[in-house]
C-alpha cells in the first residue's frame, strides 16, 4: 500500500473534507482515498476531442445553425461592424 503525506492543505479544504466524510459515513482518510480512486479511474477515459468538448459547452445556450468545417482553409481575420 502507498502512502501519501500532503502538506500545506488549506483548513478550510480540510474541513470540507470532514464534511463530505461525515455525510458519506466514512472516515476522512476512507473519504479521500475513495476520491482518489474515482479521479484515477476518469484519467483512464479518453478525452474527447476539443469540437466536441466545446459544442457540449455550448449546447444548451441556443445555437440552432451548424458551423461550417474549417479544415484546411487559410485563416481569417474577424470583421467588426
């Protein structure tokens, strides 16, 4: 088994982790290894790429018109009127 010491933890960022414990029935140092294994196994997932994380962003916010495919094409500069 690995240990970890961290140092400087803000008290405040202890105390919610007190918290958290206490609501989930567990011991502070259960409480954070459980956190560890839950952001150890997301690591594991692929990130999807940036299109589509920013169409997931902006999902709900009201864009009806599909973009049109960039690829390939030459930059250009934004036209402010």
């Amino acid at each position: 088994m690995a240990q970890f010491v961290v140092r400087h933890l803000e008290e405040t960022v202890k105390i919610r982790l007190k918290r958290r414990a206490e609501r989930h029935g567990r011991s502070m140092e259960e409480e954070i290894r459980q956190i560890l294994r839950n952001a150890a196994k997301q690591s594991d997932k692929p990130l999807p790429k940036l299109g589509t994380r920013i169409a997931a962003r902006f999902s709900k916010v009201g864009l009806v018109a599909d973009l049109p495919e960039l690829r390939g094409q030459a930059p250009k500069p934004a036209v402010f009127r």
